[in-house]
C-alpha cells in the first residue's frame, strides 16, 4: 500500500496588507482632490487672463530707391 502525505492548507493570516492598500488609495484620491478641484487648485498662480505681449516687428514696407 503506498504512503499517502497529509497536505492542510491555512488559509487566512494578517489583513495589513489589504489595510495599508485601502488607506493608500484613499491618499491618493484625497491628493487628486485637493490639487484637482479643491481648496489647492487655485493656488498655481494669479488667476488672471489678462496678457499684454509687446512685440516690435520690421516693417515690411520696400525700401525706396
């Protein structure tokens, strides 16, 4: 009669790891949120659209003869 080995299997352990997966996807979302649409996205600059570009072009007129 052959030999016949006993496997168990335990499954389960410790949850950290799916904690620290949740608590850094919640990070992450709040860090969009705020640099995004939240109180942070208003503060790259001034919110001005007003641009006054002062450029001064050759003439194109011939030169006269």
């Amino acid at each position: 009669m052959p030999d016949r080995d006993t496997v168990v299997v335990k499954d389960g352990g410790s949850s950290i790891g799916t904690i620290l997966g949740v608590i850094a996807i919640i990070l992450v979302l709040a860090g969009l949120w705020y640099f995004l649409i939240g109180p942070g996205a208003g503060s790259r600059g001034s919110n001005s659209n007003d641009t006054n570009i002062n450029v001064n072009l050759p003439s194109l007129a011939p030169a006269a003869s």
